[in-house]
C-alpha cells in the first residue's frame, strides 16, 4: 500500500511516486494499493491529515486506507474464488 503525502493532495500532477512504484510492482507480480485516489476523492482532503501540526495521517486518513486495503483483499479474494 502507498500512502500519499499531504502536499500529493491538492497537486493532481504529483502522482508519480504511486505511479513508479505501481510499474515496478505489476513488474514483480507484487500486489499493489494507491490510496492516494481515495485521499483525493475525500469531501476535505487535507483532514486526511495532521496537517499543519505534522504530515502523519489523522483518524479520518488510516480509516481510508483501512477501507482501501479491506476492498483490495476482498477483490483478491472473490477473484481466487471464481477461477
């Protein structure tokens, strides 16, 4: 899973550290989550923050990465299922 960084947010062109490691993952076979859609997505992106005290994510980031990763396993899940 990649988490974004704060300033990823309000900047739609500064992707390219999900998009580098995506390539070097598919590369692998290595599974991959970008959260950074999600963050985007959000009604108040920068509360996915700690922003201005630090750039650690708040409640409201690790929740969405929290749904993130659970839909992700359960796509890979029901994918092994039904082949």
């Amino acid at each position: 899973m990649a988490f974004a960084d704060h300033s990823q947010i309000e900047h739609a062109n500064w992707s390219q550290p999900q998009q580098s490691l995506s390539s070097i993952c598919q590369r692998l076979n290595i599974p991959f989550v970008d959260i950074l859609p999600q963050l985007r997505r959000h009604a108040e992106p920068l509360k996915t923050f700690l922003v201005p005290q630090d750039a650690h994510p708040s409640a409201e980031g690790y929740s969405i990465a929290a749904k993130a990763a659970a839909d992700f396993i359960y796509e890979q899940f029901k994918q092994e299922r039904t082949s």
